[in-house]
C-alpha cells in the first residue's frame, strides 16, 4: 500500500481534521481516524481482490458495480 493513498483534509465547516484514502476509482471518506482510513482502504483492497476489479485498467472508463458502489458503502453512508 502506498502511503501517499491516505490523506488529511480540515472540514471547512466543522474545523475538524477528516481523513480519507484515495484509489483509481476516486477518494472515499471522510474517516474519523488515519487508522480506520488504513483498514476501509484494505478493506477496498480486499473486496477488489475478490471481486476481480481491476480498477478499470482493462476496462477503459467504463465504471465496475464494485466501483460504483464502494464510494457509497465505504464512506459509511449507509
């Protein structure tokens, strides 16, 4: 894992530090902790694994359903 994917951003509105993790797919978050950003970014990881996304390198531009549906799922907005 690279650590550049794990990242710190301030809510503007709330003044709170926010953490998210970045992927092909796009950025998911926001995450209370830098540790639980680790574990939903292995988490991705792992249900990409399983799920035989490849993160669209041969698919082009066009979105998988695991893509479209972590950003919601992962994001704890459930």
């Amino acid at each position: 894992m690279r650590a550049t994917r794990i990242f710190i951003q301030r809510n503007l509105e709330t003044g709170k530090t926010e953490w998210f993790f970045t992927a092909r797919e796009g950025n998911y978050g926001p995450f209370g902790s830098k540790e639980i950003a680790k574990q939903a970014l292995n988490a991705f990881i792992q249900r990409c694994i399983e799920n035989g996304d490849d993160g669209e390198r041969r698919l082009g531009k066009r979105l998988s359903k695991l893509s479209r549906e972590s950003n919601y799922i992962l994001s704890g907005r459930r």
